[in-house]
C-alpha cells in the first residue's frame, strides 16, 4: 500500500543504528501484526538521541597466512560503471595469480569496484587454477578478505563469502585494520575512498605504519584523482612511498618489487611475464566455446 511504502522510505532514512532493528526485520512483524504504526512506535520507544549505540566485533573465516603478502584495496561500493568493474576484476585477478592475499572493504555488489575484487579472487580458485591444473602448472595461494564497520555492514551486507571477514564497531577501526597490510592499492571511489587516502598519508607521516617496501599505488584511472595528486606534496611521493599509475601493469610491477625486497616471494612456478601468457591463454579458451555456440545458433 502507498501508507506502508511510505513508512518504507521513513524506515530506510533512519534505520543506521537509531532504531534497534533493521528495515527486513521490521517488515517481517509488520505483516504478522498488520500494524504498521504501533511497529514504528515500539521499536522508537526506548531509542535515547543521545546515547551512543554500543556494537561488538565480530569475524568469520580464517586470516591470510601470515607469509602472504597482503594488498588492501580502497575503492567505490557503488558506481554501476561495468567497463570500470571488469576493470578492477581484472587487477584483482592479476594479483590473486601472482600470489598476493586481496583485502577490500567488504562491499557485496552487485554494484561497485569493492566486490569486484573479491570476485577476481574467486575466478581464479574456481576457474584459472583448474586451467592451471590442466597444464600441469604448479597453483598460486589465494587469499581475501573483507574489513567492514557496523554502518557499512548494514548499509551494503555482511560480505561473509570470502575466506575472512570482520566487524568493527566503527569506522576509525575498520580504516585502522584496513591500513595494517603490505601495500595499498587505491582505485576510482568517492568520499568514503578520499578519506582513506588522507588517513593512510597521515599515519605514514606519524610513523604510525611503515612507508619502507608499503607502496601506497594510487590508480588515477581516467585522470579521476587528477585534484588530489595535485594537492599533495611532490616530496611525499618518495618520503611516503606514494606512486600515481594508470595501468594493472605498473600496479603489479611495484607490488612484485615490494614483495620481493620484503622477502615474501611466494615461490611460484611462473614470472610475472609467464602469468600473462597463461592468462592470454586461458582467456582464449574460454571465449572459443563460446564462439562456437553462436556459430551454431545460425540458420
């Protein structure tokens, strides 16, 4: 009805933490009781404005070894750019055949850069490594994880499908576990994206994490961040070991540096320049069936 609809809106406006239930809960005993105001009202009646709401951490799954070189990814939940995904799916991918443990913010799609990079992840385990195994060619160690806060955890999902996944109560934590990896990488995003940037620079510049062999690779794919590298210090570039990039490649060559003089190299049977052979290989076969098919199709 257009009465519980608008109660829908409202629910949704104010469902962040102010109210003890969210939207799908209060929907399920709004129709058992059919009652949509005396709902509203019980579920606001002991809500205080000024009391803080208190959560728990909470985690699922288990962590990256710990000898696995570990990239947190800062990006978009959002945007519906599909060549923009593809784009970061394929990064992902890259660094999940060359061995490197994939930690994102925990977006759960269908929009958004964020889930893409966990499905690079998974398209490797469920589809390259199989390919791999067919060629007799040893397999890389795939990792990913999901760091979220209470807020995003509602507002986007519990991303609980990858091999590890954490709650913080709030932001500042979440952004504190976020930056405690070998590398960032930082791919198109928003608001939420800036502040991590600003975040992670000013924690390099108190020393609170390391800058030596931790690349911080900004990705100003299409000039997106063509304001923001302007505003920062050309002498932080090196001091804080920042890089500007617009290709996976130039991504992949600084991670591959770091990890090796970190000393973490995962040992695998191919280089960099041999993955992407197999991987021009794999991506042959797997667009050749389908060719097939449409040639089949016609009359």
């Amino acid at each position: 009805s257009k009465k519980l609809f608008s109660y829908h809106r409202l629910v949704e406006a104010l469902s962040g933490g102010l109210i003890p239930e969210l939207p799908h809960q209060l929907y399920k005993r709004v129709a058992e009781k059919d009652d949509v105001e005396d709902v509203m009202k019980n579920s606001f009646a002991e809500y205080d404005p000024h009391q803080v709401p208190t959560y728990k951490f909470r985690e699922g799954g288990a962590e990256a070894p710990e000898d696995m070189f570990r990239v947190t990814v800062y990006c978009s939940a959002t945007t519906t750019d599909f060549p923009l995904k593809m784009w970061a799916r394929n990064l992902s991918f890259d660094m999940a055949g060359m061995g490197f443990a994939v930690v994102n913010g925990g977006g759960t799609g269908p929009d958004g850069l964020m889930v893409e990079t966990s499905n690079g992840v998974h398209k490797v385990r469920d589809e390259f490594v199989p390919f791999l195994q067919g060629k007799n060619v040893g397999i890389p160690q795939t990792h990913v994880s999901s760091i979220h806060c209470e807020d995003t955890a509602q507002e986007e999902g519990l991303c609980d499908f990858n091999d590890y996944w954490a709650v913080y109560p709030w932001i500042y934590q979440r952004m504190q576990a976020l930056q405690e990896t070998d590398a960032e990488v930082v791919l198109p995003g928003g608001a939420g994206t800036i502040q991590e940037i600003a975040a992670s620079i000013l924690m390099r510049k108190a020393g609170v994490h390391p800058s030596k062999d931790r690349p911080m690779i900004i990705v100003n794919k299409n000039g997106v961040y063509d304001p923001l590298v302007k505003m920062i210090p050309q002498k932080d570039y090196s001091r804080y070991n920042i890089h500007v990039v617009e290709r996976n490649s130039e991504v992949m060559d600084i991670l591959l540096d770091a990890r090796k003089a970190r000393g973490m190299d995962q040992n695998l049977p191919y280089s960099y320049e041999e993955f992407k052979d197999l991987k021009d290989e794999y991506q042959t076969g797997q667009k050749a069936p389908q060719q097939k098919r449409k040639r089949q199709n016609k009359p």
